[in-house]
C-alpha cells in the first residue's frame, strides 16, 4: 500500500475541564491509495494530550474520520505493558477505525513504556510505566481521557484495554459504572485468574523497602518467574500483590463476587489465533463462568481473531473492522447524541 502524508498545520490550543484537560494539537492530513488504486479520504491525525485529577499528564494521538462521516462515539485505545500509544499497530487501528467512521483515540497513561519520569508531588520523585507506575491509579488518566472524549463534542465511549491495559479498562467501568461508557473490549488479555501465586520473599523484601521510603528502588525477578531479566519497583510490586480477587478473577471462575457483575455495558473479549496469550478454550471458560445460573452478568460477547498474533500485525484492519461492527450493533441498541461538528 502507498501512503502520502502532507503536514497541514500546528494548532497549539488549552482547553479547560473539569479535570483541567489540555491539548497540544499537531494536525496531520493523512490519505491514502488502496492497491486497487481506489483513493481513501483523508483521515485528520492530531497529538493530544490530558491530564488526570492527580495531575499526571499523558500524551495520545486522535485519528478523525474525514468529515461530515463522524459517529457520535469515540474509540479509546490503551496501550498494554511496556507500550505507548504510537505504537504502530495502534496507529494503523486507528487510522483504519476513521475511515470506518470512529474517531479513535490512542492514549498514553501513567503506565506506559518500561518508565518515566511524572515530576515531583508533594516532596516525592514520582514516576510512571511498566517498572514504577502504580496500575490502581491508571484508571484517574482512564478519566481525565473520556473527560477529554466529552470536551470534542462526544457524549459516550467505547474502551478498548489491549493486553494489560484490559484490566485497566475493566476496573474503571466497575468502580465508576459511567454512563458515557456504552462498551469495553478486553483485546488479548489475560482475564481468567492464573495458579501464579506471589513470591513470598520478593513480597517480604517490597515490604521493608517502602517502609523505609524507598519505594521506587528496584527489584529483580528471580529467574524462575522470568525468562529474561526484568524488574520491578516495590511500589508497584505491591500495588499489583494487593489487588482485589474481584479484578483479577474478573469473570468468576473462582470467586463468586467478580467485577464484571457490577459491569453494565456490553463487553467484547477477543484473543488471536497466531499464538496470542489466551485462546478459543480460554473463550470456552469465560463463557461457562458467565452462563453459570444465579450469575447476573451482562452482555458478554467473544470472538477469535484469525490470523491475529498478541500485536494484531497485518490484521489491524480485521481489529478495526471487529471493533467498527461491534459498536455500530451498540449504537443501532443504544440511543446517543448525534456526532460532533467538524471542522
């Protein structure tokens, strides 16, 4: 496929909210020729940028459908671990989402890449991504991203959590139950609860250091858990030890209080066929969890991705498509303001 980009302009803009969202716009004109020679319209790119309640600000990219084609909902993608949202597969489902009428919106939050520093709060170097971030507090930049969603003129949401970022997503709809959610994709993560349990003397070890206030040293996995080298800040190690069974377990295999019961919009689980971290039997479990009489689960839909490896790649346009038919079934359900005003 040949593609041509032309730079159009730079908009640098501030736009105020309740969460005090800003945005520094770069906008991109960005069409394309389909191999039958068939032209694309032109999709508008722009970086934008958000920042949480607690003040963290994270960078994202807005892929728009060319104009007058725009559906009342935007697609928000996070990234999973050690990812970011330039990620080119994203960009490519983002790209491929506009054309199918869905502005998508690949975020960065306080967990991306492997880390980053987020500045000083209150006396303390606080710091982000996959080794220092705390994953509890990643759903208050899920927030300030649909808040930042409704200040472009878009009254509901779809989110979409890749790998890790699934957990995310889920958490935020069952703690919150917001209503500009009208769906959540889990997209290739590992939702069903594993036989992992936590190393005894990495927990004792995360213990004394953040009780010594030096939670952002780091520690080494033992080698048995990993099969390469890889770290993990005491903060985090325990953010993740402490995590509620509730969000782990969150279909109910094994508890009987999962979150997915307190989730009240429709949820889309996939994995792809190519060697992806869960497959059609972990589909199989999930819908046998849910089918248990007495559960009081919602709508859960799943499919298998064929082709498809854990990063989607050469099948991003098949993810677009799954992702641009799922959400239309929800808005032919689903009464919602009409789209934002173009440009």
């Amino acid at each position: 496929m040949e593609r041509k980009s032309q730079v159009v302009s730079r908009v640098f803009a501030f736009v105020p909210s309740i969460l005090t969202i800003f945005i520094a716009v770069f906008v991109i004109s960005h069409g394309a020729v389909r191999d039958s020679g068939t032209e694309v319209l032109p999709v508008t790119e722009q970086l934008v940028y958000a920042k949480s309640a607690d003040d963290v600000p994270n960078c994202g990219a807005m892929f728009a459908p060319p104009r007058g084609s725009a559906k009342p909902v935007a697609v928000i993608w996070l990234h999973g671990w050690g990812q970011n949202f330039y990620s080119p597969t994203y960009v490519k489902i983002g790209r491929a989402l506009a054309q199918r009428g869905y502005t998508c919106i690949t975020i960065n939050t306080r967990m991306h890449d492997v880390g980053f520093n987020i500045g000083n709060r209150g006396g303390k170097l606080m710091r982000g991504g996959g080794y220092w971030g705390v994953p509890s507090q990643e759903t208050r930049d899920v927030a300030g991203w649909i808040d930042f969603a409704a200040a472009q003129g878009f009254k509901n949401v779809v989110l979409v959590g890749h790998s890790a970022g699934w957990q995310t997503v889920g958490r935020y709809q069952a703690e919150n139950q917001d209503p500009r959610v009208i769906g959540i994709i889990f997209a290739s993560g590992s939702f069903l609860p594993g036989n992992e349990t936590t190393d005894p003397e990495m927990l004792a070890q995360a213990k004394r250091l953040v009780a010594a206030g030096k939670g952002n040293d780091l520690l080494r996995f033992p080698d048995q858990h990993r099969s390469f080298p890889s770290f993990v800040s005491p903060d985090t190690f325990l953010d993740i030890a402490n995590t509620p069974v509730e969000f782990t377990d969150f279909f109910g295999v094994k508890t009987s209080n999962p979150a997915a019961k307190r989730v009240h919009c429709p949820i889309l689980a996939w994995y792809g066929t190519n060697g992806d971290v869960g497959g059609a039997k972990d589909l199989e479990i999930l819908k046998s969890s849910i089918q248990r009489p007495g559960n009081g689960f919602g709508r859960v839909d799943t499919v298998m991705i064929p082709n498809a490896d854990h990063m989607y790649l050469g099948q991003e346009a098949q993810v677009a498509d799954i992702v641009g038919k799922w959400t239309d079934g929800l808005l032919a359900a689903k009464t919602v303001g009409p789209p934002p005003r173009q440009p």
